[in-house]
C-alpha cells in the first residue's frame, strides 16, 4: 500500500507541501505564545537591495524593554518563517522581558548558502546600528542557532563590537555530519541523519566546504573573543554532541557559557510549548538566561 504524504518525512515531500505541514505543526505545537505580547510586521533591505521581512516583538507593559534579541528561526535552512516560530518568539519576548526581532532569512533550495547567512549578518548589523551593543543578543534554533553563531564569528572577524551575547538552541554546528550522535541516527525515520543531510546538501549546493566555520563554527581555528552563550540541548537529538563540542570550545577559549540539558527530549521540543511542560520550563530559562547576559538582571 502507498504511503499518503502525512505518513512520510518531510524531505520526500515536494517542498512547498513540505513547507505548508511544517508550518501547520509548529504553529499548532506552539500553544500560540503568549497573546500579551504584541508583534509588528516590519522590513530592512539586504545588501543587494532584497526585501528581508521581520517582525518585531514588544513584551507585555509599557516600559522600554531594557535589551534586544534578534532572532533567525530553526528549520534546516530550508522550512520555517516568522509564523512557524510566532508562538516561540511571543514566549521569549514575555520571559525575557526583551524585545525580539525575528528575521525572515532566505531559504534554500532557492537561495542556497550563503544567502541565508548574508540576511543574518545584514540582521544583526542593522539591529546593531546606533544600539548598544551590551544590550543586544542573537539567538536562534537549530539551523537559526547556526546563523547566530555564524553571524558572531563574522562579525567578530571583522573587528566589529557585540552583540553581548548568543542564544543558541539545539544548535546545528557541524555540518559534515561526522558527531557520534549524528552517525548513530542513520536509520531513524523522522528527523535522522539521512533528512538532515538532505537539508543540508540544499543548503551547500554548489560544493560547498561543510568544513568552513562560517557554514560549521564548531570547525573555528578559533572561539576566543566569540560573544558569552546559552546552549540548550536535547538527548534525544542528532545535533546533540556537536552543540556539546561547542560549549566545551567556547569554555576552552575563556568564552563564559552556560548549557542546559534536558535528556528526555527531542530535538525541535521548544516549538511544542502548548503541549510539553519542559518547553515551557526552558522558555523561562533561557529568558533568564538573557537578562543575565545582558546585564539587566542579577542571579537568584
């Protein structure tokens, strides 16, 4: 009997339905976020003049928000837009009390690397411009976590200030697929080695070096000078011992970074806030953990 389109994985759908069940999931997982928050559609232009659309998150109150996150959404480089992490971004501005502004990055196959990478930077330097630095965080999710820490090695290689800090959850950062806990989900159906490659041969088309720090920065000849970080991970996660790898080279280099793990949990499990009381614990973690690293809050 022929599998129906629900019953396979997303790399083997055509990518427009692919893109279309991805976003009805996340945004029914999500809960919706938090309604309290208010969110605005905005835009900035690319370096090559091309629209990056964003949307900006006000927390609840009518105090200024003391910090800013900009944020690249999850997806593999290739799904995912500001509705697939709506009900995420909602959570982070109300648990950090920051402003969040999520950036509709180019997508592969269309827009392969560096496309996506290139909206980050122009993103993040845009938010920078005329801020304080100390004030402002990069964050994202998987393939976005990818981005943020791609954006910080550029940005820092180019000599430029900040951001204060980098939030990166689940994050994606050895793309030659080579961890022990990437070779060993080979065989899983759903969210395996095999899909994630296939993500990322779209993401690298055109050959390419997986090996190039600003496509795989746990391969940085260096992490010293690397803005402080938050990494979450998930045991039962591919990504888990590359994201692992990295929080050692950030401490290794004298970068402060602190890691949460939560071991019964899958990758993608913040996007499932409406459903998992884990997710919903680590939204109001890595909002403290933001504060802290914007020095506008203290310790407990």
């Amino acid at each position: 009997m022929a599998e129906t389109s629900r019953e396979l994985p997303n790399h083997l759908l055509p990518i427009e339905e692919a893109r279309a069940r991805a976003l009805e999931r996340a945004v029914e997982a999500s809960g919706g976020g938090d309604p309290s928050v208010t969110a605005e559609s905005l835009s900035m232009d690319g370096a090559d003049g091309h629209e990056i659309p964003l949307r900006r998150y006000s927390p609840p109150g009518d105090v200024a928000a003391p910090g800013l996150i900009v944020f690249f959404h999850g997806g593999g480089w290739v799904y995912g837009d500001l509705d697939s992490h709506d009900g995420m971004c909602r959570d982070l501005a109300s648990s950090s009390g920051c402003t969040v502004i999520a950036v509709a990055y180019r997508l592969a196959p269309e827009h392969p690397y560096p496309a996506g990478l290139e909206d980050a930077r122009d993103a993040l330097n845009w938010a920078l411009t005329g801020a304080d630095p100390g004030r402002v965080a990069v964050a994202g999710d998987s393939s976005g976590a990818n981005l943020a820490a791609a954006a910080c090695l550029a940005r820092r290689d180019s000599g430029l200030p900040g951001p204060a800090f980098q939030l990166l959850v689940y994050p994606c950062l050895d793309l030659t697929l080579s961890q022990p806990s990437m070779v060993e989900a080979e065989g899983r159906r759903f969210g395996g080695r095999s899909e994630i490659a296939w993500t990322v041969d779209r993401y690298l088309a055109g050959g390419v070096d997986p090996r190039d720090p600003l496509v795989s920065p746990l391969w940085a000849a260096s992490h010293a000078g690397l803005p402080a970080a938050h990494v979450v991970t998930a045991g039962f996660d591919p990504l888990l011992d590359e994201a692992v790898a990295y929080v050692r080279a950030l401490d290794a280099a004298g970068v402060p970074v602190t890691h949460r793990h939560y071991e019964l949990q899958i990758h993608g499990f913040l996007s499932f806030a409406g459903v998992l009381p884990d997710a919903r614990e680590a939204i109001e973690d890595i909002g403290r953990a933001v504060r802290l690293g914007i020095g506008v809050d203290r310790p407990d």
